[in-house]
C-alpha cells in the first residue's frame, strides 16, 4: 500500500547519482510536468557554485528544487566539496516558501 503525504509545498533537494538520485525531477518528467533532466555535468566548483544558487526556484507549483537537485534538472556542474551554494541555496529555497 502506498503512504501517503500531503503539504503545500515540496522542497526537493535529492540530487547526485545513484539509483535515488533526483527523484523528484525524474518523476515530474515522466508525469509530463517538465520537459527534460539532463543530469549534472562534470565537475566545475566555480561555475556551479552561482549556477546552482541562480537556479534554485518553484520549478512547479508547489515544488522548490534546490542544491544539486538544481544541478541535475539544469545540466548545471558537479560542485564538489565546497558547499557554501548548498547552503545559501536552500536559505533561498526557505525565502521561497515562506514568501508563499
């Protein structure tokens, strides 16, 4: 059986590889809500650090993306071990939700 949850907004930040990897990007993809996910490109610390901040948005109604899920449904860079834009963009994931 199904579990189910509700909420008013979704901030999805499960990028990376592997088999959970951009789950919530994937699944709007294959319901039709959005149109491509290309993955995260190699990687780039100094180009991903502000693409990944720049992007992070309501990518639906109701659904923030933010951190390296950005990275994988933009095709933005791999940031590697710095995690400063990590961090700044979930703060603006936190100012997207509340505003709302």
């Amino acid at each position: 059986d199904p579990n189910v949850m509700e909420a008013k907004v979704v901030v999805s930040s499960c990028g990376h590889d592997g088999p959970f990897g951009a789950t919530g990007v994937r699944r709007l993809k294959e319901l039709g809500m959005i149109d491509n996910v290309p993955g995260m490109k190699a990687l780039d610390m100094n180009a991903s650090e502000d693409a990944v901040v720049r992007q992070t948005r309501e990518i639906v109604p109701g659904m923030v993306v933010t951190g390296m899920e950005v990275a994988e449904v933009d095709g933005t860079a791999r940031m590697g071990p710095t995690f400063g834009a990590m961090f700044m963009s979930g703060r603006k994931a936190a100012h997207i939700v509340a505003s709302k």
